[in-house]
C-alpha cells in the first residue's frame, strides 16, 4: 500500500507542477520527504512514551545480571529496565528516571527478595556508586563474575560449542569447560582489602569557602556523596582518613582566602577547584602525597613507584593472579623466553624472571621504563632487558638482537582497558610466539581481541577469572592462547 501511496503522490506534485511552469520535482525527494517524517513520528512517539515512564513506579522480576552489576528486567511491553542492587529472580518495586532505547530505575524495595539476599556491610550502600554487590555473599559474586565472562566470550568473541554456528573453526569451543571458577583471596578478606582510594569534593562554596561532600559518586547521579568511612578501604586508610578530609576542608579555606585577598589587591585569579585526594596503604604507612615513592613487595620482588601511579589495589589477592600469569607463561618449562608488553614498571616480567633464561618488557612511558630497570637493580635481577617504544613495533628489534625466538618465548600482554590495538595484533601474529598469557580488567575488550586470535590460528586453552575487588563489578580475567598448528602446551 505505502509505494503505491507514494508514487500516486509524486503524480500529483509532477503534475501540478508541469501546470504551473515550475520545475519537476523529483519524486524519490518526495519519498526521503516522507520516509523522514515516519522516522520523525517514531522517535516523538517514543520520546513521549519516555515521559510518561519517568518518575513511574514499576513492580518488576529480575532475569539476569549485566557485566555493570545491575539488575535486568522488562515492561510487559518488553522495554528493558535496568535496576541496580537487585539479584536475578528477585521483585521489586523500582522508580524509572531515564528512558532511552532503555530505562533505568532507582531500586525503592524488594518485594521477593532471594533466599542469598545479605544485609550490606556499608551505611551508604544502595547510594554510593563505589559498591554494586555487598547484598550478595561473595561465593554468589564470584559465579556471577565467572558469568560474565562467559557471557563476553560468547557474545562477543562468537565463542560456541557449535561447529556449523562457529565462524571461525578455533572459535568452536566449549566455553563452560574453558572458562574457570573466579579465584581470589579468602573470604575473611572481602572487606578491608583495597590499599588504595581516591575520594573527590568539589569547589567551595560561600563566604566560608565550605566544602560540601568528600567521597565517591552516587550510583545514579552524578553527584559526589559524603563517605567519611570505606569498608572496603584497609583498615590503616581508614584511619587515616578522617584527618585527610579535614586536612582537604582546611586547604580549600586557605585557597579561596589567598584567592579573595589577591583579587582585592587587583590581581585577576581563577576560583578554587574541587579536588581529588589519595589515600595509598604501602609499606610504611598511608601515603597521600602522589609524588611521593612507596613500596610494595609482591612473591618476593619490591617495587618501588610514585604512590599515585597505577598498582593493584588488593594485596590480598595479588599473589594468587601473579603465580597464575607466572605459571601459564612457564608452560611446564617447554619456553625460555619472556616478552612482557605494556610491562609498566615490570611488575609481571620481574616476578616471572627467575623462571625465564631472557625476558624483555616493552613500555611506551620512558619513565615506567626507568622504573622498571631501577626495579630490577634493586632487586640484583640482571636476566631482564627494558625498553621503551611503541607497543606496535616491538618484536622485529628483539628477534634482530637475538633477544627471543618464537617457538621458545611466550608473551604476556597486561593492556589498558581498551585492549590491544589491530597494529599491535597484526605483528604479534607475525612474530608467532609459543604461547600468549593475556591479562586484562575488561572481559568485552579480551573477548574482541579473541576473536583476532581465533583468526591467527590462536587457540584458547583457559579463561581464569579473578576477583581482585569483592563487593563491586571488576573482574581480572587471564586468557591463556597456545598456537593451534603446534603441540598444546602444558597448563
């Protein structure tokens, strides 16, 4: 019906446009015309389905956890609404804010709760954006994180147990097999682990030059929450912590003091800013100064680095994730050589080289290199070569020196969030190591870059989740990669 009703329309303008004298139009603009204005009608519609949701109350049943931690659930007209502190099979009420191609919804009360449903540790849990699980027990969470990991590979990596589905042959996998229970530390340390916080406030306000809230961001609001105590922050940081945020309120008077009295002498200066604070529990007490260089020792290596630079926040669990790396990168003693790419200050590649003949980290900041040669200085380990340079041209120089040879070494790759890029990629297939141990905090990314590994002729062998943050979303995961036209390595 709708063509026909189109073309007899453009008759009628051709038309009546030849009886005027005017320029035809062409009828495929009078289609565009029309085609534009349903889409028009469409997005109005549902902007006003949008406002008429927001601010409704809604009862819902949870389904499914997202990888964000929150709560999935559907309208009986299927708009997906997601609510956050809620456990799949659990109703609630819940309060939509936000419409988009989905809504989001505050939680306001669990109707149903799930026989695991916990009381929270935290007084501003449900608030603070810090948290996303204390109202599960930890066993719970780490089946959850381990499902999401799954989940990532599946969805994302095209990981299947079906062969005529598989579009790659080594992306035919049965991942319930390959993907591992979450491991982490026990259970006495799910609380009072995180060895580093960073709470924010924002500029004073007033005459009195006040600063509001010192803490973290609300879970639905972009707005900073008061948290004068963390739970999940060591014990030593929060003791700490009191005298730092009113250190921070003092700091801020005398700044916008300073401001005032310079501006009245005719001086043009800016107003006071918020601010970010650093609480860091190293050896030898709590640093706040992100200058200043602290210590942490890890399977017997110290490392040295400004207290504000990046290191895992979890000593607990950090031994467990340094061995499984290690020990998948030695592959039973079959390879000798160890690359350690985006090596940062040479956490991996330091614990591993004792168990390797040669090892080079490659970092593209010249100053994570100089840290990571004065770490291994420090620590008398003289098998380890640092580099600084482009992560994306790394291997051709190592293998001109002699440095590695492929079927002996094995990589490890500890990339930023965003994963590995498709230059990097192209010439670590080129280079065709052994083995590939890839470290990462964001399972989606991994499981994109899988799929690269699939089509390089990369079998993956294991994914072995880590909670290295009980009580939130993060996830570690380690995806170890064997070269698939070889002989499997041993785990």
């Amino acid at each position: 019906m709708m063509p026909t009703l189109l073309l007899a329309l453009g008759s009628v303008a051709l038309r009546s446009s030849s009886a005027v004298g005017l320029a035809r139009a062409p009828l495929h603009r009078r289609c565009v015309v029309l085609a534009r204005s349903a889409k028009a009608k469409a997005k109005e519609k549902e902007a006003n389905r949008g406002h008429a949701l927001v601010g409704q109350t809604v009862e819902l049943q949870v389904s499914s956890l997202t990888s964000m931690g929150e709560g999935v659930a559907r309208l009986p007209d299927g708009l997906v609404v997601i609510v956050p502190f809620v456990i799949p099979g659990e109703r609630v009420l819940a309060r939509i804010y936000r419409v988009s191609s989905y809504a989001n919804a505050d939680l306001l009360e669990v109707v149903t709760p799930a026989a695991e449903r916990i009381a929270p540790v935290c007084a501003f849990y449900g608030v603070c954006g810090g948290c996303q699980y204390q109202h599960i027990p930890l066993s719970v969470q780490r089946e959850w994180k381990r499902q999401h990991v799954v989940d990532a590979l599946g969805r994302i990596g095209g990981f299947t147990d079906d062969p005529l589905a598989a579009a790659e042959p080594l992306l035919c996998a049965a991942l319930e097999a390959l993907v591992r229970p979450t491991l982490g530390a026990p259970e006495a340390l799910a609380y009072g682990y995180r060895s580093k916080i960073t709470p924010h406030h924002d500029a004073p306000k007033g005459d009195a030059a006040a600063v509001g809230a010192i803490g973290f961001m609300e879970a639905s609001r972009r707005r900073i929450l008061d948290v004068p105590t963390c739970p999940i922050a060591s014990p030593a940081i929060n003791a700490e912590l009191p005298r730092v945020r009113e250190g921070a309120r003092a700091s801020a008077a005398a700044k916008v003091k300073n401001i005032y009295e310079a501006r009245s002498q005719g001086e043009k200066r800016r107003s006071a800013r918020g601010a970010t604070l650093l609480l860091r529990d190293a050896e030898g007490g709590v640093e706040t100064d992100p200058r200043a260089i602290v210590k942490a020792t890890v399977e017997g290596v110290t490392f040295e680095f400004p207290a504000g630079e990046f290191f895992q926040n979890n000593p607990s669990a950090l031994p467990g994730l340094v061995q499984h790396v290690v020990l998948r990168a030695r592959a039973g003693g079959r390879v000798d050589r160890l690359v350690d790419a985006y090596c940062g200050g040479g956490f991996f590649a330091l614990c591993a080289a004792k168990h390797f003949v040669n090892v080079v980290g490659v970092e593209v900041s010249a100053d994570n290199v100089a840290a990571a040669r004065a770490n291994a200085k420090r620590n008398g380990i003289g098998n380890a070569l640092f580099e600084a340079g482009e992560v994306e041209a790394m291997f051709k120089p190592l293998v001109a020196r002699g440095d590695v040879e492929p079927t002996r070494t094995t990589v490890i790759l500890d990339p930023p969030r965003k994963g590995c890029s498709a230059e990097f990629l192209e010439q670590l297939f080129a280079f065709g190591p052994a083995r590939v141990v890839y470290v990462s905090c964001d399972p989606a990314t991994q499981a994109r870059d899988a799929v690269a590994f699939a089509k390089a002729g990369y079998a993956l062998r294991e994914a072995q989740p880590f909670d290295l943050f009980p009580q939130t979303r993060h996830i570690e995961c380690v995806c170890t990669f064997d070269r698939a036209d070889a002989p499997p390595l041993p785990l």
